[in-house]
C-alpha cells in the first residue's frame, strides 16, 4: 500500500485507475511547463480581478477610471507583491511565448477590460468610447505600476504611481 503518489504527465487514464478511488494524497503534473503557465496565469487573474474592480456602482465613467485607478495605482499595491497583477509581471514576456499562451493572455486580458467597462447604472451610449477608453486605462496601470517597482529610488517611484493616478480622469474626460 502506498503513503503517497506522484503520476509523471498529469493524471493516469481511467484504465489504471479510477480518479474517485484514490486514497492517498497525490501530486498530478502539468504535461508541459506552458499548461502550467497558462493555469496559474488564469488562476492569478481569476482570484484578482474581482478583488480589484470590486462590485460597487460607479456614478461616472471618469468617477469608475478614479476609483479603479486609485486603487491599482497605490503604494500599498506596488509594494505587496504577493497580490500582484499577472498582466503586470507577465506583460514583456507574454509576447516571446508559445501561441497558447499569448492566446491565454489575450482572452483574460479581454476579460478584464470588459470588467473595466462594464459598470451598472451607465448609459449603454457611450459603450464604444469606453471600451477605447479602458484599453488606454489598462495600459496606462500595468505601465505605471511596472515601471513603480522597476525603480529603485522611492520618491520616484511615488512621482510615477501619482502621475499615472492623475492622468486616469483625464483619459476618461478626453472625449467629452
């Protein structure tokens, strides 16, 4: 009788054995390191976005990209890395990788500017300027977040956190 089991290439087939009959605690692997890479970025973005857009009504467009914006673009966010957007630490290398995961990236990164845009209570008029509006705002907190913790001078750092927090309202004013 085993303690413990580890199955090489993710779990055995049915034939060997039954998934429900197992009685020991075992370690399943990824069949490659890019599945695992697409699974723990989905995760990550899973168990964040929420958290980070919340579920509060926002009065206003400008007043939702204030909020948002306030809340990623903070200190406290720069310096807990634990809680850390993976669109951040994964934005340069997402484009030297394998297709499935650019596709990944692609299909969270939709997922979350569509939780940006998607705010109860605004008008539906407006929907395709908030869309460009939340592609520009994304961009300009993944940016402004990276390069705050790329620094090693911590005014600075706080210089460009408080600059990209100032320019979200009036990204979101540009058009009106």
């Amino acid at each position: 009788e085993l303690a413990a089991g580890g199955a090489f290439y993710g779990m055995p087939p049915e034939q060997a054995a039954k998934a429900a009959d197992v009685k020991i605690p075992l370690q399943g692997h990824f069949a490659n390191k890019d599945e695992l890479a697409v699974a723990a970025f989905r995760h990550a973005l899973d168990q964040n976005r929420g958290r980070w857009v919340g579920d509060g009504i926002d009065p206003s467009w400008p007043d939702r990209l204030i909020r948002l914006g306030r809340r990623y673009l903070s200190t406290a966010h720069r310096d807990d890395l634990s809680a850390s957007c993976a669109f951040g630490a994964l934005a340069s290398d997402a484009g030297r990788s394998p297709p499935d995961f650019r596709a990944a990236f692609e299909q969270e990164l939709k997922k979350s500017l569509r939780a940006i845009r998607e705010c109860p209570g605004l008008p539906e008029d407006g929907e395709q300027d908030r869309a460009e509006d939340a592609i520009a705002f994304l961009a300009l907190l993944v940016g402004g977040i990276g390069r705050s913790r790329a620094v090693a001078d911590r005014d600075f750092s706080d210089r460009i956190l408080s600059v990209c927090r100032d320019a979200a309202p009036r990204l979101a004013h540009a058009g009106n």
